[in-house]
C-alpha cells in the first residue's frame, strides 16, 4: 500500500516556488538589470551606489528583522 498524501501538499510546494523561488528571482533581476542599465549609461558611479545601497539596507533590514523577531518572541 502507498504512502497517503496530504491534501494541501502540492498547493503548499507550488505556493513556495511561485512566490519564494519565482518572487525572489524575479526581485533580484530587477535588481540586476537596474544596476547594468545604469552603468551602460554611463552613470558608473551611480549604479555603484544603487548596487551598494541595496545590499547595505537589505542587511540593515535582515538585522533589524532579527532584533525585532527576539523582542517580540516568547522567551523560553
């Protein structure tokens, strides 16, 4: 006899590929394609700073994330 599948299981796997997997690669060509075309244009130092810019709050916001996460958790 086989194993019995959850019901919701395959809605579950493809929720998570269209919005985690599909959602962030989608997030970070844009990210991507933003940074060259402002290169390409000549703007060089600008897309240096978009690039940094992004990585640098997208760790401030990760930390932050964290530090909020530990407050507001229940402690054990």
């Amino acid at each position: 006899m086989g194993r019995r599948r959850r019901p919701g299981r395959h809605a579950d796997v493809r929720l998570f590929v269209a919005t985690g997997i599909l959602g962030g690669f989608t997030t970070f060509s844009t990210f991507s394609l933003e940074a060259l075309t402002l290169a390409r244009d000549g703007s060089a130092g600008l897309a240096t700073a978009y690039a940094a810019g992004s990585v640098a709050l997208g760790f401030a916001a990760a930390y932050a994330g964290t530090v909020a996460a530990r407050l507001l958790a229940p402690h054990a």
